[in-house]
C-alpha cells in the first residue's frame, strides 16, 4: 500500500512569454510541475489558485480524480475559461507526482502506448499573413512536414470578397513547399464570409480549417460541415466533454482540439479523446504554449487511437522575451534541463521516457526569470482590434 503524498505547498509562476507555471510539493519531497496559462488573463488565473491552495493543501496528492472532481463540482460554479485552466495546471502537476512517485511516465499509467512517434505541426505567419512561403521553407528546414497559418486579418461582418483572395492565394503558395498546411479562421470571420472562405480554400486541401466561426455557432459550424468535404477543427475554447458535446451530437466537428490547460488538464484531455473517438472525430490538441503543456499533450497522444497531430510552439511568434535586446529567450525549450526530449525528427517527437511528464523543468531559472517579470513587466495581453469604422473586430 503506497504512503499518502499530502500536498504541502501550491506555487505560481508567471514567466514570459505569456505563461502561468504551477507548482506543487508533498510532504514526501515530491515535486510535479503544471501549467495553467490562460493567454491575456493571468491575474484572474492566479486568483483561482489562491482558491485552489486553500482547498487543497493537506490533500492527498495520489487522489487525482477526487481532487478534480471535487475542484469542478464543490464551488457550485464550474466550467469555463479561468476555473478550467487553474484546475488543469493543477490535475497535470498531479499527474507529473503520480508518475515520479511510481517510476513511470504517465502514458504508462493511461494504458500504455498505441504508438512509437508522435506528429507535431508548427505556426507560419504573425497574425497578419505575410512571408508565409519563407517561413514554410524554415519550417520544413526544421523537420516539420505539416504547418498551421492564419487564413486572414481582420475581416468585418460583410467584407468584399476580394479580401479572402489574399488567403487562397498563400494557401496555394505553401502547399508548393510541399508542406500540409492547416488555416485557422480565428473564430475572426462571421458566418458570410467564413463559408465563402471555406468554399475557396477547399480544393486546395487544407489539412483542415480551425474556428471557422466562434464557439457560440455549433449549429451554424454543423451547417458548414455539410457545405465542404474540408475537415472542420475546433475545442481551443471549449471547457470539459460536456462543451465538446453538442459539436459531437450535430456532426459539427472532424477535428477535436482541446487545450489541455483549459479542459481540464491530462485527466479531461483522456477522456475526451475517448468521447471523440466514439464519433470518429480525430484528436490534435492544442497548444500554442509552453514545454508543460506541450509535455502533457505528448502523454495523452502516445495512448489516444484516434490522436492525429500536435500543435509545437516553438519558434512561434509569441515566443519572446520582453528582454529579448539582452539576448534573453523565452522559448519552447528556454526553462527545460532536457530540452533534446522534443526533438524533430521527419515530422514526429519521440514518445516520453523520463517519469511523471518526462520533461526537467530548471526551477531556478523559473524562479528567477518569474519574480523579475512581476516586478517590471505587465502580463501579456492580446491586441484590440478595430475595423476601418472603429467597432471591435475579432482577434
Ligand atoms: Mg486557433
């Protein structure tokens, strides 16, 4: 009968670029690491953990799903964004202890593998679309065979059609690399031009096209899986299976996408790899985060039959120090003591070996870089965008 691992100590670290690092410490001098980024609401994020250490120091870390369950349902309010993304930093950090306490990665502890490799896509292009064919040609250069771009800027409610030309005719240039290459509408486009856009990218075969309107349409998104034979993806946004639902039961969905440190962390992430399976829905996390988050999906893909790709966010563009002048990085591997674990090789990373996650995070660095962005930097926060009449756009 193993020994209770009692949670002693719950930690926070913000660090740049646009991260939130949990830490958690037992009684039995084990430490898991977790990460709960929400992108441009950190302070509401740390909020929420002074809540979480309230509750849960003195808990017994080995009870993982008590803990969840009791962190979702025992507050009365639950589900969303900011309580989401603080229990899944929480529930990783768990599953990283659990792992180091019994020598195993946790793919071990989830079944076992049902793969040797794992296939990650990059990020081309900012969030205005230009250089994408050099920025495919790094990538390629860099071991990916897949990449994801943005489809457009800023598009209002009823854009000429001319603007979406731009969008197919980059999507036509990086498929000559000879990359595959997914487009992300953003949720940026309403539903007049979304479904012009989509129609146009169509026969050049997009691996497939994310948030082509915003979470709120489900009906709307299932009416245009009907229109296009192109593999609609969604889920950045979406909180727990229960969100994940209604695109599954009205056809909406080919491509599931959830966050892990939104859904709920490695514990929702299973099993909503497991209800999407039941609809043939193929699963490709998230994540445009940091080496935790990005650790974590590796542990659910290695044991999801129906995992397809995973999003890498190295090199993307947010990946930036505020002291980037003084040759500080703030990337992928920048806060890693093992960063070579996330090596590409033809289009794929390796399978985790180490226990817990399987990733060496250098907690003085954490620590140093963390108390010295606190104390000189805001959080990051995205863009306003504003169309030519100056009402709100999409970012
Ligand atoms: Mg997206």
């Amino acid at each position: 009968m193993p020994t209770p691992s009692l949670i002693t100590k719950l930690e926070v670290f913000r660090v740049p670029p646009r991260w939130l690092f949990v830490r958690v410490e037992t009684q039995d001098n084990l430490v898991g690491w977790g990460e709960g980024t929400l992108e441009g609401h950190t302070e509401a994020i740390e909020g929420a953990y002074a809540d979480l250490r309230e509750r849960f120091v003195g808990a017994d870390a080995d009870n993982i799903q008590d803990i969840w369950q009791t962190a979702y349902r025992a507050r009365f309010y639950r589900g969303g964004p900011v309580l989401m993304s603080a229990l899944s930093g929480l529930d990783i950090a768990l599953w990283d202890i659990k792992g180091k306490k019994l020598g195993v990665p946790v793919w071990q502890l989830l079944g076992g593998k049902v793969r040797e490799r794992i296939k990650v896509y990059g990020w081309i292009g900012g969030d205005s679309p230009s250089d994408v064919v050099e920025n495919a040609l790094e990538r390629r250069q860099q071991g990916f065979t897949a990449v994801k771009m943005n489809g457009t800027d800023a598009v209002s409610w009823l854009d000429s059609p001319s603007e979406l030309l731009d969008a197919v005719q980059r999507v036509k240039d990086v498929r000559a690399t000879g990359l595959d290459v997914a487009v992300d509408f953003h949720g940026r486009l309403h539903k007049s031009m979304a479904k012009q856009l989509a129609k146009l990218l169509e026969p050049h075969q997009p691996l497939f096209i994310e948030e082509p309107l915003l979470p709120t349409q489900p009906e709307e998104i299932a009416d245009l899986a009907r229109a296009i034979s192109t593999p609609i993806a969604l889920g950045e946004r979406l909180f727990t299976r229960s969100d994940f639902r209604p695109y599954l039961e009205k056809r909406a969905l080919d491509v599931a996408q959830p966050d892990v440190a939104h859904c709920g962390g490695i514990s929702e992430l299973h099993r909503i790899a497991a209800l999407t399976e039941m609809y043939d829905v193929a699963l490709a996390p998230h994540c445009p985060l940091g080496p935790i988050a990005f650790a974590a999906c590796l542990q659910v893909a290695v044991t999801s039959p129906n995992f397809a790709i995973q999003e890498m966010s190295w090199k993307i563009h947010y990946n930036k120090h505020p002291d980037e002048a003084a040759g500080l990085e703030a990337d992928l591997h920048t806060y890693m003591s093992n960063p070579s674990v996330f090596d590409i090789v033809d289009g794929h990373v390796a399978v985790l070996q180490g226990p817990g996650l399987g990733i060496e995070i250098n907690e003085g660095l954490v620590r140093e870089t963390s108390a010295k962005y606190i104390a000189e930097q805001k959080p990051w926060r995205n863009p306003v965008w504003r169309g030519e009449d100056g009402s709100v756009r999409e970012w």
